[in-house]
C-alpha cells in the first residue's frame, strides 16, 4: 500500500509541476537595432532583451564574426514593480560594426535555452567626400531621403555632425528654419561611430520630417555647427609646465565651426485628377481599421457598443489626418469621444495615427445598416490615387427583455393580444384632477376670509369687572380692590404700569394701595383716590396716518 502511495503522489507532483509550466508565460530573448538602415563604417547598436531573472553571463556572439565586428558589449539589469508585481528585465548593449556593404542578416543568439529573432540589415556604400573633408577633424553633412515631393508630403532631412577628435560640452547647432514647410523633429538625436580612411569618428545625427506648404523650388538652407576642441598635452610638455604627471592632459582648444551644404528641393503640386473637395492627404501608405467592443453579433436595444476607427498614415503627421465619416444612422443614439492624436518616428519617417471612438446605442429592434467608410488618398511611393476602405456592415438587435413596454402585439394570425387594463390609470387621473380642483376652491375661499377671527367673550364683562373695582375701593377693603384692579386691566389695551406711567393720579393711588398690602397701615386705606383715578384716566390716543386712513391696512383689502 505504500508504494502505491509514493506513486500517486509523485504522479500528483508531476501533474502540479506541468499546470505551473503551462501557466507561466515562457520567457524571451527579445532582438531590436536603433536602425536597419547603415552606411558603410558605421556601427549599430544591437540590444538583446529577456524577462527571465535567472539568466546568466552574456549571448553566445561568436556567430557574429563573420559578418560584424563586436565593438562594445554591456548588460544592465532593471527592477519595476507594477499593481504589486514585480517585473525583472535583463538587457545586453552590443555595438556592432559592419564588415561589409550590403543585406546583412543578424543572425539568432543563444543565451541558455533561450534564442533570439534574426534580424535584416542593409548597409549602404557610404557616398564619396572630398579628401579635404575627410582629413577634418569636425565636419558635416546633409542629406534629403529625396529631391522631388509632392506639396504637404514629407520629406526626410538627415544631419550627421563628424568629430574625430574630443569635445567639450559647449557644442551647438543652429536651429532649423525652413521658409513655407512645417517640421517635426524624428526621434532623439543618435549617437554612434563611424570609421573614415581607418579613422575612428563619432557621429551626431539628426533627422527632421520636412513637409512643404507651397509647390515650387525650395532650398534647404545650410546648417551651421560649433564646438570647442579638447586639445591634450603630451606627458613631457606637461611636466615641463609642473603640471601633474599623467599620460596625456586636457587643455582648452579653438573653437571650430562648420557647416552644410544647403539643400535644393522641387515641391510638386497637387495632380490635377485628384478628387476635389477630398482632403489631400499624400502618403507612402494609409491603413484604416475599426474594432467594436463588445462583439455587435448580440446586440440589443439599449445596448452600448463602442466603435473605434484608427487610421495610420506613414509619412503625414496627425494632425494633417481629417476627421473620419461619423456613423450618423437615425436608428442608432451615437455619443462620440474626442479624437485621440499621435505621432511615431520610424526609419522611413514620421507615422501618424488618428483614433475616433464613439458609442452607438440602438433604440429599436431589427437590422441596422452601418455605411461604409471610404478614405481617398494619394499614394507617394507609386504615384497614383489609392483608397482605404471599410465595407458596410450590417447590425442584427433583438428585443431586451429588460426595457420592454406592455402593448397591443399582433401575431401572424391575425389576433390581437390585449395587454393588462388601462382603466385603474384612468381612475387615478380622474381622482387626481378632482382633488386638485377641491383644493383650489378651498384656497380661492380662505383668500377671501379675514386673516384673524375675534375670539368669544369668556371672562367677565368690562361693565361687571368695573362695578367690582368701585364696590371694593369705596369699601376700603385693599384686597378686593387689588384683585378687581387686576381684572380690569388684563381688558385694558395698555398694562397697569403703562397706565400709571402716563397719568399721574393712578400712579400715586397706586402707590397708596400697595403701602396698604405691605406695610401696617393697611388699615388706614381710603380707595376712594383709586376709584377717581380710574374714572378720570384718560383713553389711548391712536396713531394716525397722514393720508388719514389707519396705520396698519386691513390684511385682505377689497
């Protein structure tokens, strides 16, 4: 029983172990040039790129001697962490001369079990310089890719600056200013080796999109470069200046200037059979392409469906690509997204990409027509009229469940299916409308009413609470007289203390009445002073308006 354990659970490992080779992706030993094209003396830089953390040491190279001559080699290693993964790279620089003019191949490399890609090169023969210029220690060229274009097509410009001796920093070239054509800027700028009549040079180059604004001859004016030379001083001489004692040392140089040869170009203009009221669009090659997300085989009412249409032109710009055709289908809602421009240097020039997403909703089932999209365009490379094309494409949206609305159906036989009733609805609308109503009426009425109603009489008459007054202060009795006092002035307009505020006779009965109540000679009182008083108080005069009407309006005028 055992055995057959240990064999199941090895079957179990090996099982384990193949479903996690299976799920993890295999790594690569990735091959890339910073160009394909070289001429003749120039070095290229071959970079070789894998994923795979446990690789060491460097690539087999030895299957480059045949046709190249290894300059440099260095590997760098990088460490990014992405959403909490952690992504290791692996790169080896290697710098690479050519032995021969030519279509080279750079053949695969093998580091471990891992092979790279080959790659196809073309070396140019480099073209004839004068003797002079090639003894120089800086000089420089220009070149166009070439002299005849069409009107707003590109041309390529290349700049490379020689330097067969060292530099200081202060290098600078003039910028490039050409009348009548808009430029872009390829890339960064290159740098890389070159041999001249078996003399190492560095070179520095440049390379600018030139697109011509106007037809006609054109020049690309000359180009001027400035640098400070280091010059060094021999070991001997260095000493005899007591300078420290090294091999060779550096000493500030002359300062050098060179430049180019100014450029002619011959800007064609438009063909006269190009289509009119069509953009111009001049290209090596113009693709179009669309991608709907999700898949419109399912569609239904309701649905969302993105529709993204990418046009990609090599050798215009993006911003000289034109809004592509919107999908305007009166059985689609479309909401668009902005435009999304960029650019991309290549070998051949710039490529530009024109990106157009918008959403399309259907309101109503059925078949759907998309039209078609057709971009004309002019290809420069064979110099004729070409078009991009996207074909018709047809929408079939069903019925959703979800948004569907009870209704009269007809069937193929002719009956009518009725759906639930509509008379509780109407029942309701009535309803609603008479309570409307009702309120209404109600509220025109209390418009019409006074604002405020006069309570009912509750307490005592003013009449009874006055007899009450007089019968307890000529009796003398200061008890009495206080609580009939008090009865009488709550019916009062005024309180007692503003009564005896304004009418001096009250305040001083008062007085006497309260010496009655807290003191001891209470029994001493005479209201006989108090009921004068009371009888002789005169009345509240009332503000009056100056128009001679009341100070306060009534609250609902008529």
């Amino acid at each position: 029983m055992s055995r057959v354990h240990t064999v199941v659970i090895a079957w179990l490992l090996c099982l384990v172990a193949l479903v996690a080779q299976a799920d993890t992706p295999a790594a690569t030993l990735q091959a890339s040039v910073d160009r394909t094209r070289v001429n003749t003396g120039e070095t290229v830089e071959l970079t070789l790129e894998s994923d795979d953390a446990t690789l060491f040491g460097k690539p087999d190279m030895s299957a480059l001697d045949a046709d190249f001559e290894v300059r440099d080699t260095r590997q760098l290693n990088s460490l990014t962490t992405l959403e909490g993964n952690v992504h290791a790279t692996t790169r080896w620089l290697i710098t690479l001369m050519p032995r021969h003019s030519g279509s080279i191949e750079i053949p695969p490399l093998q580091l471990g079990e891992l092979i790279s890609q080959p790659i196809a090169l073309q070396v140019v023969e480099a073209s004839a310089q004068s003797q002079a210029q090639k003894l120089a220690p800086v000089f420089m060229e220009a070149s166009l890719d070439q002299d005849t274009v069409y009107v707003q097509a590109q041309a390529v410009l290349t700049v490379r600056i020689y330097h067969s001796v060292s530099l200081f920093d202060d290098s600078n070239l003039t910028p490039l200013q050409v009348p009548d054509a808009r430029i872009e800027k390829l890339g960064e700028t290159r740098t890389y080796e070159k041999q001249i009549n078996g003399i190492r040079h560095g070179v520095i180059e440049m390379r600018y999109a030139l697109y011509p604004q106007h037809s006609g001859d054109m020049t690309i004016p000359a180009q001027e470069f400035s640098a400070t030379m280091v010059q060094d001083i021999p070991e001997t001489q260095a000493a005899a200046t007591s300078q420290p004692t090294v091999a060779t040392s550096p000493k500030p140089g002359k300062l050098m200037r060179v430049m180019s040869d100014p450029l002619p170009l011959k800007v064609k203009p438009q063909p006269a059979h190009y289509p009119a009221n069509t953009p111009w669009l001049p290209a090596r090659s113009i693709t179009l392409s669309e991608n709907w997300s999700p898949d419109p085989a399912h569609s239904q009412i309701g649905d969302s469906l993105t529709r993204t249409l990418v046009v990609k032109a090599e050798g215009l710009s993006s911003a000289q690509l034109p809004p592509l055709p919107a999908t305007e289908v009166s059985a689609l809602r479309r909401y668009p997204d902005q435009p999304q421009l960029s650019n991309q240097a290549s070998e051949r020039g710039l490529v530009g990409s024109r990106e157009e997403r918008e959403a399309l909703v259907p309101n109503r089932p059925g078949a759907i027509d998309i039209p078609a999209v057709d971009l004309v365009w002019w290809n420069t490379l064979e110099d004729h009229l070409e078009h991009s094309f996207l074909p018709a494409r047809t929408l079939q949206v069903s019925t959703n469940p979800a948004l569907a609305v009870d209704m009269p159906v007809s069937d193929n036989s002719g009956v009518t299916v009725i759906g639930p009733p509509v008379w509780p609805w109407q029942l309701c609308t009535v309803l609603l409308s008479f309570t409307t109503l009702l309120g209404f009426g109600l509220w025109w009425r209390a418009r019409w009413q006074p604002a405020l109603t006069r309570a009912a009489q509750t307490g005592p008459s003013p009449r009874t609470v006055l007899d009450d007054l007089k019968r307890a202060s000529l009796a003398n009795d200061p008890q009495a007289t206080r609580q009939a006092l008090d009865a009488w002035a709550r019916q009062q307009p005024e309180t007692l203390a503003d009564m005896a505020a304004r009418f001096v006779p009250l305040s001083d009965a008062l007085d006497g009445l309260n010496g009655a109540l807290y003191s001891e000679t209470g029994k001493l009182w005479l209201g006989e002073d108090l009921w004068k008083a009371v009888k002789a108080l005169p009345a509240v005069e009332k503000p009056i308006d100056p128009n001679g009407a009341e100070s306060l309006p009534p609250l609902y005028p008529k």
